[in-house]
C-alpha cells in the first residue's frame, strides 16, 4: 500500500524522523486555516502541496508557495481537483516552510533482483532519482543491508561515507536520521521508504522535506492502525471488491478481461494476449487477475463477477494450468460460477491444460454454456478472444452477447 506524502510524514514523526509541521486540507477554506495557524505559529512562507501518489507534482503546477493565508486559500482552490498522471487532487498539505542549505536523497527498499535490503543515498537530492541513477550512476551511493545486521551507527556511517559525505557532524546528523528512517521501514514492515529531499536546513537541521512510504499489505495483521491509511474514496471499486474477495486484481486499460491461477502464468497470459491484440484492433489485456491455488465456484464467481463488471471489458479469459488444483475442479467452478451468476455477461475463452485438462474440457463441452469458448493452447485462447473482443468492440454499446 503505497502512502500519501502527510501519512508517511506523519509515520517518520512517530519514529522520531525530523519532519516539518503541516496539516491536511480538503477544502480551500481549510487550507486557509492551516495556512493561518503556521503563520500565526511564527511562519513566514507555507508550502501548498497537492497529495497524490506519484511524482511530478512539481512540474506538474500541484506544489506552490504563499506568504498568506488567503494565498495558501487561492493556491489549494488552483490545486484541488487537479488531474496529475491519471490522479485527481482530493486533498492538499499546508506545510510550513525552510530555507534550504543543501538537499539530499535517501532510500530503503525490498531489493528483489538481488534478495536484499538497499540503501541509497546521494549528496543530489531534490531531482529525479532515475535520471540521476541514468546519467551520473557515480554520485548514487548503493549499499546492501544485511537484515539480521539492520542500519546500525556503524552501517549507517558506511553508508553516507560513500555517498561521498565527509567524516565530522553533517555526516553525522544525516547518518542519525538514516538509523530512525531504517526504524521506519522495519517497524511499519514496509517495502520502501525514500525521503527526497532530505535536506539540511539555513538554520543547520536535517528534515525530511517530503516522504514517500510503500507498507506491505500481508503484514496489516501485525498493524491495525494500519487499516486508517487506506483511502477508501481512491481506491477503485472494482480492486476494493477484489481485495475483500482475498483476489490480486489490478486494473488495466484493455478491452480483454484476464483470470488465472498463479501470478506467473496470469503475467505471462497478459503479454501473449497483448501480441495477440496487435491483430485484432489493438485489443490489450483489462486486468490482471490472481485466482490462487484453489479456483473453487466461488472464487471462479468473484473473478469473473468483478472483470465483467469493468465496463471496458469486451471479452474474457480465463486461463488456467492445474497442479494442485485439477482443471476438472476448475470447469465444475466455472459451471457453478455460471449459475450463481445467472449467465455469462460476457463472452468468455477458457484455456486448461495441466492435471485433468482433458476431463476439464469434457465438463465444459457438456454444459454447453452458451458465451463460453474452449481452446486449448493459450496462443489460441489469446487469439480468440481478442478477435472476439474486436469484433465486440466495433458493436453499439450495450450489445456484448
């Protein structure tokens, strides 16, 4: 679950991280007013801070300063509502402001490739990391964390030094901030934690000027309070449903809904369906869709429930390899599922292959269910239904089945 910029703020204060003061509004009157208590607090400049979860919010017209309330008032009014790559502005951060000295980046996150936790850290803050790591790779310092070791004073010291920060109190205070950032990341069991920029300010603080925070979603039975973070108003509906299911369902923008078993073959079902697509109208895959281990008739009724009622969805897929689960278990699902569902809202292909493929076929051929097409390679099943979903495309609205 990835944070909005206030959240993980508000997680670094918890943790003793160095962080500004600020408030969430959602209104320009409330930005008005936070604006008025920091300024009556001894500010001299507040920050209006459009709080969406992606970058280029800067570039983007969704960051601007004010000197006054009524000008933190105008500049959320400009901000709110804003779209920002796909993401509408619902709420802004009046943070106090700082006369910045130096800025600086750090990160902690899940290095997968490699099986360990990486620190990044460089004296370059403030810019994209990417093409800072792309152009000038020399001034990113990367070192792996041994996770029974952790971030000590030690590590912590090792690792601004290769970010090429003298030995005295800087480095000091900076390598401080890296321990109570790695207390972050261990105790809220996230993924990734990035402070950038973490700054040093005229007056010689380091802060966290900003704070982007991934949790990882299978700890939430270690943290309740986590359950506060989630934004329910942004979540999309389709992918809440999903979630409460137990399903991994991410929303896509293709026309060819995709439901599989195991997030391997579902990803690799999602490339050949969009070569397929390239041949029928440019059909692309809807979602990804992980039903598990055990397709049963409701788990089969919940997926395709869910994919067929994204809107976008032409056709769908279901494309399922049995091991533990036999695709004979899987077809008397999709029958059931079927059923509970009253018919098909949408075509759909199903592709078994695996343990009992052939008796899966045989149970899907005698239930003669109309809208539902058995093919037996996946190269075939993609090309099916994205001709179907083509065809289906050129058709009135309203006019699937």
């Amino acid at each position: 679950m990835d944070l909005y910029e206030y959240q993980a703020r508000n997680l670094f204060r918890q943790h003793g991280v160095p962080v500004l003061d600020g408030a969430v509004a959602t209104t320009p009157e409330e930005a008005r007013s936070a604006a008025q208590s920091l300024l009556d607090a001894g500010s001299e400049l507040v920050v209006v801070k459009a709080q969406v979860k992606t970058g280029g919010r800067g570039k983007a017209g969704g960051v601007k300063l004010a000197r006054t309330a009524e000008e933190a008032e105008a500049r959320a009014r400009d901000i709110l509502g804003m779209d920002i790559k796909g993401h509408t502005v619902r709420a802004v951060l009046i943070s106090d402001g700082v006369d910045l000295d130096a800025e600086y980046y750090f990160s902690i996150l899940l290095d997968r490739a490699e099986r360990q936790y990486l620190a990044m850290c460089s004296r370059e803050g403030g810019m994209d990391i990417e093409t800072l790591a792309a152009e000038r790779p020399e001034a990113l310092a990367r070192v792996g964390i041994d996770p029974l070791e952790g971030i000590t004073p030690a590590v912590a010291h090792r690792i601004v030094e290769a970010a090429g920060f003298e030995a005295g109190p800087l480095a000091d205070e900076v390598a401080a901030v890296i321990e109570r950032l790695w207390e972050v990341f261990t105790a809220e069991d996230a993924t990734l934690v990035e402070v950038n920029p973490l700054v040093k300010a005229a007056d010689g603080r380091i802060i966290a000027l900003d704070g982007k925070v991934t949790l990882d979603d299978n700890s939430r039975f270690r943290h309740p309070a986590h359950a506060e973070l989630v934004d329910n108003a942004a979540t999309d509906p389709l992918e809440a449903r999903a979630r409460e299911a137990g399903l991994n369902y991410v929303r896509l923008e293709g026309e060819v809904g995709v439901l599989g078993n195991g997030a391997g073959l579902v990803m690799s079902t999602l490339d050949v369906v969009a070569g397929a697509g390239e041949r029928h109208g440019g059909m692309k895959p809807a979602n990804f869709l992980d039903l598990g281990g055990g397709s049963s008739a409701e788990v089969m009724a919940t997926g395709l429930e869910v994919v067929a009622s994204d809107p976008q969805v032409r056709a769908i897929l279901v494309n399922v390899f049995g091991g533990i689960t036999s695709c004979d278990t899987v077809a008397q699902g999709i029958v059931a599922a079927v059923e509970s569902l009253g018919g098909l809202p949408k075509p759909v292909v199903v592709r078994l292959d695996g343990n009992n493929a052939e008796t899966g076929r045989a149970i899907l051929a005698d239930a003669a269910i109309e809208g539902v097409t058995v093919v037996d390679t996946m190269d075939g099943a993609a090309d099916v239904v994205t001709a179907i979903a083509e065809q289906i495309s050129g058709r009135p609205a309203g006019k699937e089945a």
